[in-house]
C-alpha cells in the first residue's frame, strides 16, 4: 500500500493505491517492480468521471474514471 495523491477534473485527493510487487527470485541486482495498481480508499467516491493521473511510489499512474469506477492503471 502507498499513499497517494489523484489529481484530474480540477480535483486534486488523497488516496491510498494498492499494488503488486514483483520480484525475480535468485537476482538481487534486479530491483523489484510493481503493477496491478488499485486505488482504495472511499474518499474517492465523491470524485466525477473523466481522466486522472495518480501519483504514488515516485511514479506518475494514467487513469481513468468510469461509472465511479477507476480503470486503466497503468
């Protein structure tokens, strides 16, 4: 879990993001990555549709809001 700020729609929340760490197994010069980012946190639910950049991590996540719903984190 990292936390986040979510800004698009003239709106700009914090938010908490979830995601998956990977990891290669027997290769310690290989830093680990993450991917299947989810954003959880109810305070979102007031926020409209439309295009949304996440930032969580140190990393910049395009996103967009359909039908109260977040999709396409990538």
């Amino acid at each position: 879990m990292f936390s986040g700020i979510l800004i698009g729609e003239g709106q700009r929340v914090e938010c908490k993001v979830r995601a998956t760490k990977s990891t290669l197994d027997g290769d310690p010069s290989v830093p680990p990555a993450f991917s299947d980012y989810n954003i959880v946190d109810s305070a979102t639910g007031r926020l409209p549709d439309g295009n949304y950049d996440v930032f969580a991590h140190g990393q910049r996540i395009g996103s967009r809001r359909e039908h109260g719903q977040f999709v396409g984190l990538n």
